[in-house]
C-alpha cells in the first residue's frame, strides 16, 4: 500500500515539474489589464492572459477591444496562444481553445486594420432601424444612435424624416427594451438644435478607446440616391469615460439624449 501511495505522489510530482505553471492545462482566460490603460497602441486595449488555479498570468499582451469581448471567459491552454514576440506589450496573433475553435483577431498588424473592423453594436436594432426606413418610399433621411453593454445599454434611437416638408419623429427604446415605444414629433426647434449638433459627425474617425467594459454606441444617417439606400456609420467605443479628449463625441451623443428628454 505504501509503495503505491509513494508511486503516485512520485507520478504528482514529476506531472507537476513538467508543467509547474500550468501552461499546458486548460485554465487559462484572457482579461483586460487597467493597470496598463494608455501603454498600447492606438486601436489595442492591454490583456493578461490568466491562470487562477496556478496564481501565474502574462500580462505583457495586446489585442483589440472586440476580439477580446468576443472571447472573454473562454479558456484555453497558455501554449496555444501565439503572440508576435518582437515589442512588448506582444500583439496576439491567434488563440486555439479548449472547445475546439481557432480565433485570430480583427488586427495582429496594425491599428488602422483594426479601425476599418469596427463592429455593429446592436445588429437587430439596426435592422429594425432599416426596416422603418424602407417602409416609407419617400423618406429622405434617417439618423441613428445604438447603444450596447456588458451591464446595461443607454437605450436605442431613431430619427426619421419621410420628407424635408414634413417634421421629423423620434422611435426610442429605453434600456432593456424589445421593442420601439410610439414615436414621438420633434419640434422645429428641438430639430434645428440637433441638426446643428450632429453637423461634424460624418467627418469624425472611429473612437477606440482602451476601455473594456464601458457603453459602445454606433451613429448611423440613412440616405437615398436615387433606389439605393446609402449607409453612414460612426463607431464609438465609451466616449463618455474621456470628456476631455471625446469632446465632440459626447456631444453627438447627447444630442441623442435631449431628444428622449434623458438629458
């Protein structure tokens, strides 16, 4: 009996020295690092790569902000990550995981590939959006704010103005929602103000911040030309955390705000 005990402890011991960091074990997690906010580039947010059963992490890693909100929580063993080994913080290349799937981010190149990869931040909401754009054959223009988070969105938005004759009208969705509460007019006034203030949106870049759990907003204009539906959009990534340096995209968002009576 006390050989067998003695061979297994022995057969512990040598399966712990092989691997003492458990990098081969299926315990691994990607999270976002808030001690090296700012230290990556333009388009990255800083990620540690995590074993909470060996206490053991490798924090000097990168990625974008959708690849790592796509696979946040999945696990994966450290050995099958592949990290571009040249600059710290190292940027991540691919990661196979533990059920099978292989995830290469948007970008392991540069920032600007990463902007063009911006995702849809309500995907059924926008289609809702369109659909009541489509519905109206004389409709003009539209204009859009969606609103997404880990806890709870601000709410979704749509403006639509079926012709420049006619006054434009408000569909709102409150936080949580499924559905549009009834549209409500927007009054000349409130329309010329919200006309002036969303005047410099469609020259504004994509916002990346390194925020990782903040509210994501997607602007959008619906136009025609002649039969075809033309499409606009603005990514933004929790403006609302930088109001300093997000000036004019907090304001495009209020803009959105006012018209709800949220603000």
């Amino acid at each position: 009996m006390q050989s067998n005990i003695k061979s297994i402890s022995l057969a512990c011991l040598l399966l712990v020295g092989c691997d003492p960091e458990r990098k081969k074990q299926c315990e691994w997690t990607l999270e976002p690092d808030s001690a090296k906010l700012g230290k990556t580039e333009p388009g990255f947010i800083p990620v540690c790569a995590r074993n909470w059963v060996s206490r053991k992490q490798d924090c000097r890693l990168e990625t974008t902000l959708p690849f790592a909100k796509e696979v946040t929580g999945k696990k994966f063993r450290y050995v099958d990550m592949t990290v571009a080994s040249v600059a710290i913080p190292r940027k991540i290349q691919q990661i196979h995981f533990c059920d099978g799937t292989q995830k290469i981010p948007p970008s392991t190149l540069s920032p600007a590939t990463a902007q063009q990869r911006a995702p849809v931040v309500q995907p059924e909401w926008k289609k809702k959006s369109a659909a009541l754009f489509d519905a109206s054959p004389s409709t003009a223009q539209a204009w859009g704010l969606l609103s997404s988070s880990g806890w709870a969105d601000n709410g979704q938005y749509f403006i639509l103005q079926k012709s420049p004759k006619e006054p434009a009208v408000l569909y709102y969705a409150a936080p949580g929602a499924s559905a549009w509460a009834a549209p409500q007019s927007i009054s000349s006034v409130e329309w010329q103000a919200f006309r002036q203030g969303i005047g410099q949106a469609s020259a504004l870049p994509p916002f990346f911040s390194a925020a990782f759990d903040g509210v994501e907003y997607e602007f959008f204009m619906l136009y025609k030309e002649g039969d075809k539906t033309q499409t606009r959009t603005l990514y933004m990534n929790n403006p609302g955390a930088f109001p300093a340096k997000a000036t004019l995209y907090n304001k495009l968002v209020e803009q959105f705000f006012v018209l709800a009576k949220k603000k």
